[in-house]
C-alpha cells in the first residue's frame, strides 16, 4: 500500500512539472501573440505550437505508463463548497477560482468535454477522415492562395497609403534650414543685427544710431584736481534737437 501511494505521490508530482512548464508556454506564446503580433511570422508560431504539442506529448506519456497507478480508478470529490470566498483557494489557484461553488465544480471536475464541444469534435475528426490525400493537397493550395491573395491586398493598400500621405496636397513644410541657420548665426554669433535707439525727451527728440562695438579704451583719468574725468572717444552719434518748451512770463 505504501508502495503504491509513493508512485502515486511521484506521478503527481511529474503530472505537475509537465503542467507547470505547458502552462508558461501557452503564457509565453499568448504574450507573444499579444505584444509582438506586428513582427511575428508563421514560423515563429509553428515553434511556439510545436513547444505545446511536445509538453502534451509528455504528459499523455506520463499518464500513460504502466508504473503509473490508474488515475482513472480514482474518484475526486468536493468535501465542500460555498459561496463565500476563500483566500486559500485563490492562493492555489494563482487568482482563477475564487470560490468552489455548485456552479463551478461540474467544470472543475468534469471527466468528458462538454456535450456540445464532444459532438463538435467528433464531426470534425470523421469529416477529415474522409478526405482522402488529393482533396486534402487541393483544399490547402486553395487556401494558401487565398491568403497570398489577401496578404497582397494589403501590402499593396499599405504601399498606396504610405505614398499618399506623404504627398498629401494639405501637408506643408513649416519649416526652412536657412532661417534656422541665420537664427542661430544670430543669436551665437551676433550676425546680421542692427541696434536702432529712438528716443523721446520732453525738451525735444533725439534720433541716435548706435555704432558696431569697438575694441575698449582707458575710461577714467585722473587730473591734477584729483577728479576723474571720462576720456571722449570719436563717436559717431547724430544729435538732432529741437526745443519744445515755451516759457511765458507773467507780470503783476
């Protein structure tokens, strides 16, 4: 008895690993499916299927061998159910089954498919052993011209969409490479800028246009006073005033 329960213990064990790993494939090829479905090719997903079909392969080996108790002489039965939710259950299960209710467990523990799934299944396995080698070769020619057919459609409504949009009539360059290069000449360099100063006084208006910047001379020098007097560069400022203030005096 001890025997058979530590086979027992062992094949469960294996039927568990080989679930584990069918289960991070099925994972890793539905994330393929949903994160690289623009880049991912056929071949690609053949490899992904044959990962699948390899780790059904193990199990259905594993269960069975003849050194593998008969599972299906055992009998799984639900000690109890609720409605109520069961955190255990949840950690078990990964967040799947919440609660072990009167609705659940018939899918849980089901040994047969689903009536309707079973029937499905069966018309098809008889539909396709009727199909002899030749019918079989001209349906999947059929169908691969058909999907060459689509997959040219679409490439070619990809191209003609590609080449209107970037000749659409609508679509105007906003931009020019010579103001940007002027503006940073300017803006770095100082080139092609005019300093214009007009000034307003409330004696007159002066009309001044500033000179470019020249090398700095001495500012201050000191006189025998002592006091400092400002050295007067050659400057080329035009001085225009006129008077526009009347003084008018008043007598008693």
């Amino acid at each position: 008895m001890q025997r058979e329960e530590k086979q027992m213990e062992m094949t469960l064990d294996a039927i568990l690993s080989r679930l584990n790993d069918l289960k991070m494939s099925i994972g890793g090829m539905i994330q393929k499916l949903e994160t690289e479905y623009e880049i991912i090719n056929w071949p690609t997903f053949l490899d992904n299927f044959a990962i699948i079909s390899s780790h059904l392969t193990g199990l259905s080996k594993i269960l069975a061998k003849e050194v593998c108790p008969p599972l299906r002489n055992r009998t799984v039965l639900p000690l109890m159910l609720s409605q109520d939710r069961d955190e255990s259950l949840i950690n078990l299960t990964q967040g799947r089954v919440p609660v072990f209710s009167h609705d659940i467990v018939p899918d849980y523990l089901r040994t047969k498919p689903d009536p309707i799934t079973e029937q499905k299944l069966i018309q098809g396995e008889q539909k396709a052993a009727n199909l002899t080698a030749e019918v079989a070769m001209k349906q999947v020619t059929q169908y691969n011209k058909v999907v060459s057919h689509v997959l040219d459609m679409v490439c070619k409504a990809r191209e003609e969409w590609e080449i209107e949009s970037s000749t659409r009539a609508g679509i105007q360059q906003t931009s020019s490479m010579a103001d940007t290069h002027a503006l940073v000449s300017a803006v770095g360099m100082g080139k092609g800028l005019k300093a214009n100063v007009s000034l307003n006084v409330a004696t007159g208006s002066a009309n001044m246009m500033v000179p470019p910047l020249r090398a700095s001379a001495p500012m201050t020098s000191v006189s025998p006073g002592g006091v400092g007097q400002i050295n007067k560069a050659p400057s080329g400022i035009k001085t225009n005033i006129k008077p526009a203030m009347q003084v008018h005096q008043f007598t008693r």
